[in-house]
C-alpha cells in the first residue's frame, strides 16, 4: 500500500512537471521513455532511503539494548568480585542469601551447581560460603549440608570456611556447621537451632460468626492441623514427635560438624540465638573475620571469584509476572510448612 502511494505521489508530480507549452509530438515521446525512466529512478532512491532509514533505526535500538546490557551488569557485578576463570590462584565465594527453599535464591540445586564448579575450578585455592539466611526448609538445607561434605572428602587439599554476615540461623546454620571454620561478624546473630511448625486457628471467629465446617475426608487423619477444626491431642502428640526427630537430625549434624568445638550445654539447641562474639565463646563460631580477610589471611588466594548461580533477567521478570497473576487468583491452603527457624 505505501509503495502504491508512493507511485501516485510520483506520477503526480511528473504530470505537473510537464510545462504546458510542451508540444503535443514531444510529451508523447516524454510519456513513452523519459517519464516511465525517471519515475523508475525515484522509486529506487526511495526504496534505498527507506532502507537507510531502517538500518539506521536498527543498529539505533541494537545500540540501546547493548546499553542497557551493559548497564544491568554493572549494576550487578559487585566490583571487587571478578568473574570465574579471570584470577589465578582465587578463592571461589559462594553466597547463600535469604530463605532456603526450593524455588527461591538459596535453593540446594542453585548451591550445590555453584559449590560443585567452584571446587572443579583448577585455580580455586579454597572456598568460602559466604551466609546471610534466617533458615529456611530442612530437607533443603540437609542437601546443601551434604554436598559441602562431599565435596570436602573429594577435594581435601581445598578448603571450605563458612562467613556469616548479619544473620546464620536455624537452616543456615545447618549449612555453616559443614564447613572447616565458621568466621563471623561480632554484631551478627547465630543459632536457633531448633524446629518450628506453624499455623492458625480460625475456629472461635467461625463460632463467633455462624460459619459451620464441613470437611470430608478419607483417612482419619488426613484434615491434620486443619486451621478451621479444634485440634486434637492425639494429632498434636503425632506433629510433636515428628518436630522432635527433625530436632535431634539437626542436633548430631551440628555435633558431627563442630564437635569438640562446642562448649555450650543443651542451650545451644534451644532455639536461642546469640551475637558473633558470644557465639565464638559458645564454640558456634571459630573467629571474626569477613569474605576478604578470609581471603586474604586464611586461604591465601586475595581474589574473590563469584560462583553463585545468577538467575536470568528476562526469567526473573516472567516469574514475577506468574507470581502476580497466581496472587490475583482466589486461593486456599490448609497445610502447614514446616521449617528450621
């Protein structure tokens, strides 16, 4: 359609060029060779503009999205940390932030992936795993715990020390006690080593407002710790002994891990938590010392090189997306989490 316009647009022209004291023999021959040619010859400049304009406008948005590349790296690459296979000797750091979950930041497979290339890195002098979680799931903390294990047995000339910064607890701490040494900030807080299962109980306000419950259910126990039914002794007893088990699990993995270290009583697995400094006397923690120091004075490899995972940008903004649309979505959950905090 553009290019029929543009034809019109140029015929138009080439009739009103015509002076009109032109003889009738010579428009004719104008109109048989000259007029046909040169309209020819204007829609080819034209065609070529076009194609300048648009390689233009190309290489223009090419150039924008580089930019902004480049910007979102800078943005995000901290700039004492270089990335893998720039330093030789390093020290390879491995952050586990936040909660540790399966579909979050500190997943196991997200840590595990950055741990297991981290050691097979020819230039790595030792590895710090550098903490700064609340806790978060057992089984993902009991994974990540394991693998350090491995790892370590494999690799015993690399060492792995564990760095804490603001927070180490419960699941993270879980993690902390398979490393070689555990240094910490003076200010940061340490512990709570111990079990949790939490849940509300709506039945008072359903009495309150007339609201009856009907759940059905195949198995006698299969409305467990519904939040809209009274609970029951025989189902708290159950729920408590299961927290138990899971509680001494994460006992002998701090006892396996710290051993004679440890110079605390049964306090230490009380799910109390304590500064960096008294944490060092309760044998929780080894020395202070932050991800650079240990670098530098410990491992004897100055270089940070970081081997977290890094989640893609464009898969980070879908999920969000998916998140926000599932949000919006009417929902309804009756089971409890159960995590190390």
């Amino acid at each position: 359609m553009e290019w029929v316009i543009i034809c019109r647009s140029l015929a138009t022209q080439m009739q009103q060029s015509n002076p009109a004291s032109t003889p009738a023999s010579e428009q004719s021959h104008l109109s048989a060779n000259g007029w046909e040619r040169e309209l020819l010859t204007r829609l080819a400049v034209a065609a070529l503009k076009e194609q300048r304009r648009a390689r233009r406008w190309s290489l223009f948005f090419r150039f924008l999205i580089l930019a902004y590349a480049s910007a979102l790296l800078a943005l995000y690459l901290p700039d004492d940390i270089v990335l893998s296979g720039k330093a030789k000797p390093h020290t390879a750091l491995v952050d586990v932030q936040g909660v540790i979950s399966e579909d979050g930041e500190a997943s196991a497979d997200r840590i595990i992936k950055g741990l297991r290339a981290a050691f097979a890195d020819d230039d790595t002098a030792g590895v710090i795993v550098r903490i700064n979680s609340p806790g978060g799931s057992p089984v993902q903390a009991a994974y990540i715990n394991e693998e350090i294990k491995r790892l370590r047995s494999l690799h015993p000339d690399i060492p792995l020390h564990a760095v804490v910064t603001d927070m180490c607890a419960s699941g993270g701490y879980y993690v902390a006690a398979a490393a070689d040494k555990i240094f910490v900030n003076k200010s940061s807080v340490i512990g709570s080593i111990g079990v949790l299962m939490n849940a509300f109980g709506f039945v008072g306000i359903m009495e309150k407002l007339g609201i009856e419950r009907r759940l059905l259910t195949a198995g006698e126990h299969k409305g467990l710790l519904d939040p809209f039914s009274p609970m029951r002794t025989d189902e708290v007893q159950h729920v408590e002994a299961i927290l138990k088990e899971l509680h001494s699990q994460f006992i002998d993995v701090v006892k396996d891990g710290r051993g004679a270290r440890l110079t605390g009583g049964e306090e230490l697995f009380s799910g109390l938590i304590w500064s960096g400094e008294k944490s060092m006397e309760l044998g929780l923690a080894d020395a202070v010392g932050g991800a650079h120091y240990v670098a530098r004075e410990v491992i004897g490899a100055e270089e940070l090189v970081d081997f977290t995972p890094k989640h893609d940008y464009l898969d980070r903004f879908a999920k969000r997306i998916g998140v926000a649309m599932a949000r919006l979505l009417p929902t309804y959950a009756s089971v409890s989490s159960m995590q190390l905090r």
